[in-house]
C-alpha cells in the first residue's frame, strides 16, 4: 500500500490500522510506505528506507530506533524560549502556538540521556519524541 493513511480522516486512519494489526495476528507480511514514522513504529516490526532507488537504512524498527536517537523532541515547561535554546545539546527550538516547544538536538540522544544532561529534569514534561531516520 502507497501512503494508506494520506487524506483519511482520524477515524478511518483508525479503522485502517485495525486492518492491518489483524491481519499482522494472522501471519500476513504487508508492505506500505509511509513518512509518518509514528504509523511505522506503531504497526511495524521491520522498516527499509529507500533513497534514490537504493537501500539506505533496513532492520528491526526498535534496533533502528535505538541506533539513530532522539533528533527533536516536543516539551512543555515553565522555561523561556531564551533559556530551552541554550539547553545543553538543543541547536534550535522554537515556541508553537499551543505552548509546547519543539526543540531540534545537535547530536542523536536518548530521551533519558536528553533530560539527565539538561537542568530542567524535574520542570519539564516531554510530550512527543521524534526520530530522525
């Protein structure tokens, strides 16, 4: 399947994922593409990227996962937009409109090694983590 959750509303993107999880619990192997790797890492065990026609990157999602680290992560704090940026290992971030800054890392981190090496360990809640394949 090309792209199966592009332009379905919520509940159809749902109905969609039941599909494939049972038909997963039945033995069947199903290949989509998607650049959404939430869906990816919610339905997959397995995952290949292909760039110009050639395999960059294949193997188990969690081995990829853990291999490639956290490049952005999403969090709520008390914190000013002055001091989230000068966190340590944060090249960028940027306050969204619904208070949740969405900060980009200079080097692939675990999320666990991103709140022990930052001072706001207890004045921060992470939301969202995102990886970077």
């Amino acid at each position: 399947m090309d792209e199966p959750f592009s332009e379905l509303d919520p509940v159809n993107v749902e109905i969609i994922k039941e599909v494939i999880l049972q038909e997963k619990k039945r033995g069947a192997t199903i290949l989509f593409s998607d650049h959404d790797m939430s869906n990816v890492e919610e339905l997959c065990d397995d995952v290949v990227m292909i760039n110009n026609g050639h395999i960059v990157l294949n193997g188990a999602v969690n081995d990829v996962r853990n291999n490639f680290g956290l490049t952005r992560l999403f969090i709520r704090t008390g914190l000013n937009l002055d001091n989230v940026k000068n966190l340590p290992g944060v090249e960028n971030a940027i306050l969204q409109n619904n208070g949740i800054y969405k900060l980009w890392l200079t080097t692939l981190v675990t999320e666990k090694k991103f709140l022990i090496r930052s001072p706001m360990e207890n004045t921060c809640k992470l939301l969202i983590k995102s990886h970077q394949l």
